[in-house]
C-alpha cells in the first residue's frame, strides 16, 4: 500500500465518520422535531379534556338546575290551586271559634312552609307592584298598603298569587 493510498483510506474514513455524525445530528433533530410535536399535541389534547371535563360538569350542573325548576314550578301549580282552600279555611275561622279547625289550619300553613310556601307581607309595607295587585285605593298614607283582601304567597323567590291590596292615596 502506497502512502497515497493511505491517505485516501484516512480520507474516506474521516468522510465517513464525519456523515455518521451528520447522520446523527439528524436523525436526533428529527427526533427532538417529533418529541415536540407530540408534546404540543399531549398538551393540546390534555387541554381539550380539562375543557370537555368542565362543560360536563356545567352541563349536570343546569340539568340539576333544571330538574330543581321543574319540580318547583309544578309544585308551584298544585300549591297555587290550593290556596283557596286555605283562604276558606281562614274566613272560616273568623266566625267559628273551633279547635280542630285551626288545627287544621295550622297543620295545612305547615306543610306550606315546609315545601318552601312564604306568605308575602303587605299591610304596612310599601306598594310593591312586583309582589302586591292594587285592587281598591282609600284614606291613607300614600303608596302604603293599608289593607289587604287576599294573601299574597311566593314559592323560593317566585311570586305564584300576588296579595291583593288597598293601597292609601295620601288623604287622612
């Protein structure tokens, strides 16, 4: 073997090694390039879970709200068709002077209550044509509710008969 011919086996083999490494640098580039891709996609993905998780948990959380509404509100209809028997019950009691009645009475207002039933009040009270339905107006402070013809009742924060009222006109 000749000394030309040394070098150029030193020559080729340092090409080589030198196009190992380059081989090298790009095969990990590649790989580091795919690494962060497929992080940026676990991070894109994981992101989309917490947010499909979160619309989840809202969308139980209306369908309790709604579920809650609806029991309520047809609640609201059966108590509403029961308030004119409690309103008898009441003028009944005026003219009897009877125990069981106003056991029952009070048994009935319980039961009312305990279903989340809140009578309004309104002799006294400033008009209020949210939760009051003026029916007759007379002597008395102006804009007061001075009497009442029939109980106004709410049911949570909704209003199901509005008190009718005598509100004052300012006159004495």
């Amino acid at each position: 073997m000749t000394h030309d011919d040394h070098t150029t086996d030193d020559d080729l083999q340092k090409k080589i090694e030198e196009a190992q490494k380059q081989d090298e640098k790009l095969k990990t580039g590649t790989l580091e390039t795919e690494l962060e891709t497929v992080k940026q996609e676990l991070e894109q993905m994981t992101e989309m879970a917490k947010r499909t998780m979160a619309d989840m948990q809202n969308l139980r959380r209306r369908q309790e709200e709604e579920r809650k509404t609806f029991l309520i509100m047809s609640n609201a209809s059966l108590i509403r068709d029961f308030l004119p028997v409690i309103d008898n019950l009441d003028r009944a009691q005026e003219h009897l002077s009877d125990q069981g009645l106003e056991m029952c009475i009070k048994q009935a207002k319980s039961i009312l209550q305990n279903n989340g039933v809140k009578v309004i009040e309104s002799v006294g009270q400033p008009f209020n044509p949210d939760h009051h339905e003026a029916i007759a107006e007379g002597p008395g402070e102006k804009g007061q509710v001075i009497e009442e013809f029939e109980k106004g009742y709410m049911l949570g924060d909704r209003i199901i008969r509005h008190a009718k009222v005598k509100v004052g006109n300012g006159e004495s």
